[in-house]
C-alpha cells in the first residue's frame, strides 16, 4: 500500500491521482490522505515529478507493535558512525502524541548507549521544505507513524515534493503584474486531469488562451511532443515568445482555426486557464464591477464553445473560470453555465464511491487566501 499526502486542495489532489493511476486500488480517503494499492514503487516515483496535488508518498514497510518499532530503531541507529538524528511524522497528526514518542524513542536508546537527537521542532510533522533542505531523504530515511483503524503502521517515505523546482519555473518566467499568474501545480493537476492514466505518446495538446505560457511549459516538462497555442491578446504573445525559450528550444505554434487541422491527429486534449479580468481589491469589488466583467467575457467563451462545436472537437477539454469571493459570500459565474450547458457535457472527476464529490456544476473550486478572484475547475466535451 501507499500513503498519498495531499495539497491543500485535497479534491484536486485526489482527482489527479485517479486520473494518473486509474488501475489502482482504492483503500482509504479522506482530506489529508489517500491510501491506494495495485501500485508499484517504480511507477509511482516515474510519475510523481509531474503530479502536482502530492506532498508526499509513503511506502508500508511494518505492521508491528510498540515494542518491535524500537527494536527496529535501534538496529537502523547501529548503522550509523555518528550520533544517531531521527525524525518522525505522526497520523493523524497528534502534537501531545507526537512529543511522547519522540521522547520514549530518545529513552529507549539512551538505555542502549546510543547517542540520539530528534529533529522535529516545536513536536510538529516536518514539511517537505524542511526534508528536502536538509537532505534528510538522503541522510537516513523519513518515518512516518501511521494509527491505521487502531493498527500502528510504519511507513517510509519514499518520494517529497520538489517545491524549488515549481518556484525555480514560476519566477524565472516574464509576465505582467496586472494579469493573473496561473500556478504551475495546478497547471500540472490540470493537464493530469485531461489525460488518461498513460500520456507518453498521446497527440497534441492546445492552449487557446496562454497568458504567461505556464500550461505549456508544464507540457513540454511532461514530455508532450506537439503543443499548440494562441491567444487574443498581442502583449500575452509577446510575453509567450520570452517565456518559450526559457525551457522550449522549438515550439509548434499556430492560431487552430481549420476543421481539417483537428483531423490530422487523434486524442487532442485543450487545458487553459481563460482570463480571470481584472486583479480586484476589498476596497474595489463590488457586485456591479462583477457583473459586467462577466457580460464582457460571455462573448468571448461563447464564441469559443460555438466554434469548438463547429469543428467537430471531440476530446477532452480541461478549462477554469473566474468566481469571486464578495464579502465572504462566492459569486459565481453564472453565465458561462449557461454556455456549458448549451454545448458540453460536464465529466464527473470522482466516482460514486467517494464521500465527497464535485459542486452542483460538476466543478471543483481552487482558492488561495488573499485573493478575491478565484478559480473554478470544469472537465468537459462538446456535445
């Protein structure tokens, strides 16, 4: 079995794994985590680098009792020349539990003469910012205590989330500060999304409204080999252009506009991120301001959507819509239901056994704190 920790938006987090491991197991889920079996490890740390609703990975490596998890602390803590450093995560996290077990683990292995330092601090779970400053996958192993239906478990993590590589693509590229800044982790998830469980070879992928280039940057990472873009807007081109060369040597770029060009290729998929209009305020927003950003865009989406059904698009499209957060109330985008409805059907992200599931839209929601404009998740195809 292995444990999945999830990413603040975990229905986002879960979609994406389902959609990339359609063949697994399901044996738990649930905010925090998601257990699955059927998996290898081999397929898993192939995958991960491209998944980006995924903190960690843990692998089961014991079911065992209190007492036979010291012994096996004790045997790792022989192996070392130095004063044995051990760190521990706790689920469900327990702060009281935590900083019980840390401490017996030190007592156990003062008893047996062996020097010891824990490196949790303020007896918390270590984020993977933490482990992956200090090397601690590659120092000694990464534990993890798991209280699994009143069953202790010992897991070890076996894959942590590079978050200096999302930052490293996120600030190198160009852009303008007045538009909205598309994350590459969700640029991931979405991509995830619109794929099947094996995208290695699968056709092209478009973004018909590219902004600062994000989708197609995590594209081309992903190993997509035909990539198509546009956009409306001449100053996103310009932007585009700089940022293609910061990771693609050579792109196929082109407006998609012909019947005959979407029949040259079967499995196209389209992930865009339409515009979100403009970067609003507390002191700004106001249900008037919405509105009428909403009516300027309903033209765009509907030609869009109508064109799609023109051209015989029949693959899967991955798309977010602005919604709005008005003194603490969302307004959503109404108009563009109306659209949807007209020419897609909406694809469920989850199946009926999962205890939660999508917005009555069939959407899922991203939200950040301090902001007010936000992002709603649709899966779709032309009716």
């Amino acid at each position: 079995m292995y444990w999945f920790v999830l990413w603040r938006e975990f229905k986002l987090s879960i979609a994406e794994i389902l959609s990339s491991f359609s063949w697994s197991q399901v044996i738990y889920s649930w905010k925090a985590i998601l257990i699955l079996d059927w998996l290898k490890k081999e397929n898993i740390i192939e995958k991960m680098n491209t998944l980006g609703g995924t903190i960690k990975v843990f692998e089961v490596a014991l079911k065992m009792d209190k007492s036979s998890f010291l012994q096996d602390i004790l045997s790792e803590s022989k192996n070392k020349v130095t004063k044995f450093n051990y760190w521990f995560n706790i689920f469900p996290e327990k702060k009281d539990k935590l900083s019980k077990i840390l401490m017996e683990i030190k007592r156990f292995l003062q008893k047996k003469w062996v020097s010891s330092r824990y490196v949790n601090k303020t007896d918390k779970n270590l984020s993977s910012a933490q482990i992956l400053w200090n090397s601690l996958l590659k120092k000694w192993a990464d534990f993890n205590l798991v209280d699994l239906w009143n069953v202790f478990y010992f897991w070890k993590t076996i894959w942590v989330q590079d978050i200096d590589s999302y930052s490293a693509r996120d600030y190198s590229k160009s852009r303008d500060m007045q538009v909205w800044m598309l994350p590459p982790k969700l640029s991931q998830i979405m991509i995830n999304l619109a794929c099947n469980s094996k995208y290695s070879n699968i056709g092209p992928i478009y973004d018909p409204f590219v902004w600062l280039w994000t989708i197609l940057i995590e594209s081309k990472l992903m190993w997509f080999k035909k990539i198509y873009w546009s956009d409306l807007n001449n100053k996103m081109v310009d932007i585009a252009w700089k940022n293609s060369w910061w990771t693609i040597e050579k792109l196929n770029a082109k407006f998609v506009n012909e019947v005959s060009f979407w029949n040259e290729v079967n499995d196209w998929i389209i992930v865009s991120e339409w515009y979100l209009w403009e970067i609003m305020t507390k002191k700004n927003i106001s249900f008037d301001r919405i509105k009428k950003q909403r009516e300027s865009l309903k033209k765009i989406y509907e030609w869009f959507f109508a064109s799609l059904k023109k051209w015989g698009f029949s693959w899967n499209i991955v798309i977010c819509f602005p919604f709005w957060d008005l003194k603490w109330k969302y307004v959503f985008f109404e108009e563009v239901y109306e659209i949807l409805d007209k020419y897609c059907e909406a694809l469920p992200f989850f199946t009926k056994e999962f205890d939660f599931s999508e917005t009555k839209s069939w959407s899922l929601l991203y939200k950040r704190s301090q902001q007010l404009v936000w992002r709603e998740i649709f899966k779709l195809k032309i009716k």
